[in-house]
C-alpha cells in the first residue's frame, strides 16, 4: 500500500507542478476541469450512493464549470467564495453536531446540491489564486498540508482527548492544536524568509494586516481545514464506505485528497480579493 501511495504521489507531481509552472492556460484547463469532474462526480455518489444519474448529474456540472471558469467573459468568482464562506458557516459545519439528513430525502438532495456549490468555489478559488501566481496557491495549499502533517504527528504523540468520536475516531483535539501551531510556525518561518516567499498568501497577509492579523487567520483556515475534513468523513460514514473512490491508487479519490481545501481555498481567495 505505502509503494502504490508513492507511487500515485509522484505521478500526480509529475503532472500537476510542469501544468502549473508551464504558463500554458489550456493545460492548465483541461487538469482543473478534470479534477473537478472527479471531486463532483464522487461528492454526488456520496450523498447518493448506487446511483445510476450522479455519473449524468456530474457531466452536467463539469461542462457548467468549465463554460464559466474559462470560457465566459468574466465569471463571479467572488460570489462563489463568500457563499462558500456562508454554506460552511450555517449549514456544513453543523452538520457535524446536528447530523445528516437520511438518505433518498429531500433534505439530502439539497444538502448535496449545496455541498456541490462548495466544491464549484474551491476550484473556482485554485482558478482565481493560479492566476495570482502558481507559487500564491501552492502557499495556501502548503497551509492545510501542514495542518494535516503537524495533527498526525501531534496526535500520534499527545492525542488523548477524541476530536469527534462518532465521525473520525483517530483524530483528537491535540492533533488539532498541533497542526495550528505547525501552521503558525511555518507561515511565520515563511514571512521572516524575506524575498524567497514574498509571493505568498502568508507573507502578503502579514504585509497588509500585521502579525495578529496573520496569526488570528491562520487559526481560521486551520479550523476550517480540519471542519472540511471531518464532513467529508461523515459523508462516507453514513454511505458505508472507505474512500470517496478508486481513482487514486493508494490515496481513495480526489475528494479524499482535496476535503481540507474545500473551505480552505475560498475563505483564502475572499480574504485576497479584499487585500
């Protein structure tokens, strides 16, 4: 399992870094709609599970997707990201205390309908912070790979205290403290690095706003990557499965790899878009 893991990372690499740092906007394309396809494709199969339209349903979006991305005049990207913001605030995140609506019910319908709109502004975010630069994106992405390292290792270490017992049994609110402060730590590591990540969202927040500002936001991306973690884990909890898919040997499906960024990307790009 580890080697196939390797494996599929390095690969993903060699694909996602030349596309990112190629300056070809029509490779650029084509990866990010891919992607998209994947994430909507396996957050439908989620909510629900055998059916036969979420592969149609799915089609539909992505080509919806793409149209307003990279083909209409001027796509409202910064709508996408504040009703991301809101979705996460009043319906997602609680959702982790309330619970989810049975299957094959309305309310399920039109939370996944809503769920979709959070994953149409995380890629709406990767297409608006790429075009800030590759290096700006990746520096938000690094946040919540961060977050996640420094939690497995503070948990491993220090976990006692369960997190959310009945959705992800294995985390714990120290490894949440931890990935936080893995986060502080190297964003401010980052800042002090002067030109080298000058171009990042880190140090341009820093810039704009002051260290309380920086550290009192950092803290809110690591939150919201640990909330978007843990619904997606509820997802697949309450559909009885493992992965969200099979697309990524080794690593489950796309949503398996981009549930932290969900929340993260959008909330980055809103709080850019107002600097």
């Amino acid at each position: 399992m580890l080697k196939t893991r390797i494996i599929t990372a390095i690969v993903l690499l060699a694909v996602l870094l030349p596309v990112l740092y190629w300056a070809n906007p029509t490779a650029f394309a084509v990866v990010v709609t891919l992607f998209f396809g994947a994430a909507i494709w396996e957050g439908f199969r989620l909510f629900n599970p055998g059916s036969p339209m979420a592969l149609l349903i799915s089609l539909a979006w992505t080509a919806a997707f793409a149209y307003a991305f990279f083909f209409a005049v001027q796509a409202q990207s910064l709508f996408w990201f504040a009703i991301s913001v809101l979705v996460w605030l009043l319906r997602l995140a609680p959702s982790l205390k309330i619970g989810l609506p049975p299957l094959a019910s309305g309310g399920n319908t039109l939370l996944s309908l809503t769920y979709a709109a959070a994953i149409v502004a995380c890629f709406a975010a990767i297409v608006a912070l790429f075009r800030h630069s590759p290096l700006y994106l990746l520096s938000v992405m690094a946040l919540v790979w961060i977050a996640d390292i420094g939690a497995y290792c503070a948990g491993k270490a220090f976990g006692k205290r369960k997190l959310a017992p009945m959705i992800s049994p294995g985390k714990s609110w120290e490894g949440a403290i931890g990935g936080g402060v893995a986060v502080l730590l190297l964003a401010t590591l980052s800042v002090l690095s002067g030109t080298l990540f000058a171009d990042t969202f880190a140090a341009n927040v820093q810039k704009r706003l002051g260290w309380a500002a920086l550290f009192a936001i950092l803290i809110v991306i690591t939150a919201a990557s640990v909330v978007g973690d843990l619904f997606e884990s509820q997802l697949k909890r309450r559909a009885g499965v493992k992965d969200s898919s099979k697309l990524l040997p080794g690593h489950g499906g796309v949503l398996d790899r981009i549930d932290a960024l969900i929340p993260v990307l959008p909330l980055a790009a809103l709080i850019d878009t107002w600097l």
